[in-house]
C-alpha cells in the first residue's frame, strides 16, 4: 500500500500596496488552480494587507 507523507507549511507575507479586490480574486484563482494540480490544500487568509 502507498503511504503518503503530510506536509504542514505556514507562511505570513504582505500584500502589494493597494492591492485591489479584483487583484485579489485573480491571486485566489491561481492558488486554487495550482493547488489542485498538485493535490494541496489549504486556505488563504487575507486581513489588513496580510497574508496567512
């Protein structure tokens, strides 16, 4: 039987000055897109020009 690792990874950035809400959606697009290529999951908080 395949055994599969799990990998936690956390990480804090901040987002480009005035980054607008349309800017955001396409961001959010290509994580989703990315991240269901390669079998991630997870979330994206976005608070205060931060990102979780």
């Amino acid at each position: 039987m395949d055994q599969q690792q799990l990998y936690k990874i956390m990480y804090i950035s901040s987002a480009s000055p005035n980054m607008s809400i349309e800017n955001l959606d396409r961001l959010l697009d290509k994580c989703r897109f990315k991240n269901a290529h390669f079998n991630i999951t997870g979330y994206l908080l976005h608070h205060n020009d931060r990102f979780i």
